[in-house]
C-alpha cells in the first residue's frame, strides 16, 4: 500500500510511495547504503499517512 511502512534487511525504515508490479518507490529514511539491488524488504503493515480530518 502506498504510505506504507517497509524495513529492509538491513533494519533500515522506508515509506513505500509508488506501487508497480516489478517495481516499489521508496523514500528512505536513513542513509541508505547498505541497500543494494535485489535486496528484500518487507511491509511492517503500519501507514504513515494521516487519517484525521
């Protein structure tokens, strides 16, 4: 889901924004450079999007 919340196998925290079916945008939120292609990561199932009015 977009807004999501994935951790990578390094422990490192991203929000997943665009979903495609081979491909995942992600904005990191560390420094991110032990994340190299073809790593794995995996949903936390938390959003991080707002759902006040």
């Amino acid at each position: 889901m977009a807004g999501e919340l994935v951790e990578f196998e390094e422990s490192i925290i991203g929000i997943a924004l665009n979903l495609e079916s081979n491909n995942v945008g992600v904005v990191l939120m560390d420094d991110g450079l032990m994340i190299l292609r073809g790593k794995f990561c995996k949903s936390n199932r938390k959003s991080c999007l707002d759902t006040s009015e």
